[in-house]
C-alpha cells in the first residue's frame, strides 16, 4: 500500500468484487455506463513487476470480464486501456462501447461525437449494474483456477 494512492484504499468507491490478487471496480457514468476497472491488489507501477503468474491471472480475469460483458450488454465494441500516468498503479479499464455513445468512434477519453439520450444511457447503465453479481462470480471462478 503506498500512501497517496487511491487504488490502494481499503475499499474504493464502486468496488463489487476483490479477490487475493486483484479487485474489480464498476466505473460505469453517463457517458460510459459499462466501464469497469481490474485493479492490482499490490502497488505495482508497471506490468513488468507483476510475477508472470500474476500476469496470467490477470488476462485471465481481463477476458473473463470482456466475455461476460459481451454476452450481457451486447456492445458494438470493447476497449481495454492501462495507461498509470494519472495513477501509476497497475489497473486495467474495460469499457463497452456502443457506436451510438457520446464519443464513438473516439477512445473514452477523445472528443465527444454527439448527445446520447438518456433513456438509452439509463437503460445501458442498468444492464451493467445488473451485471455485476454474475460478473463477480465468474472473476471468483477464474481465481479459483489460480
């Protein structure tokens, strides 16, 4: 735990699931309302200090996530991101996009494209909530595998 960082709280705000080794986030917003975060239990600054067992489970539980998002909220397109400039601790952003959200086909973090209106926004954003317990379980069942 390093001081300072947020990732290293005892539990973040959106927390729905923490395992031995990692912890997920729902970062889900208006803009973006299914938008996770897999999160490094550890201050690990970079990918090359986790063990490479570590890395495994990491991917492992990365494609779990995708997988279920996939199957449950039927997106256009996932995005994953690790950047740690704003936050230099390892965590992995896994965004479902829809080629009608605010900023398709720009990253999450690109210019806005247009408006969305809100009932599509309320309606994704309560699919992903309704999501997280299965989504729970599963990144449970891909731990157990390490």
């Amino acid at each position: 735990m390093t001081q300072n960082c947020p990732l290293c709280a005892e539990k973040p705000e959106g927390e729905f699931w923490r395992g031995r080794r990692f912890y997920a986030i729902d970062a889900g917003s208006d803009d973006f309302p299914a938008f996770i975060r897999i999160v490094d239990r550890e201050h690990s600054p970079e990918m090359t200090a986790l063990t490479a067992q570590k890395r495994a489970e990491l991917r492992a539980l990365l494609d779990a996530a995708e997988e279920e998002m996939i199957a449950a909220l039927h997106p256009d397109k996932m995005n994953w991101a690790q950047f740690g400039n704003m936050v230099p601790h390892v965590h992995w952003h896994l965004i479902a996009r829809w080629r009608d959200d605010g900023f398709f086909p720009e990253c999450p973090w690109g210019p806005r494209q247009r408006t969305v209106a809100p009932e599509i926004t309320a309606e994704r954003r309560a699919l992903a909530k309704a999501l997280l317990p299965k989504l729970a379980a599963r990144l449970s069942e891909v731990e157990s595998a390490f």
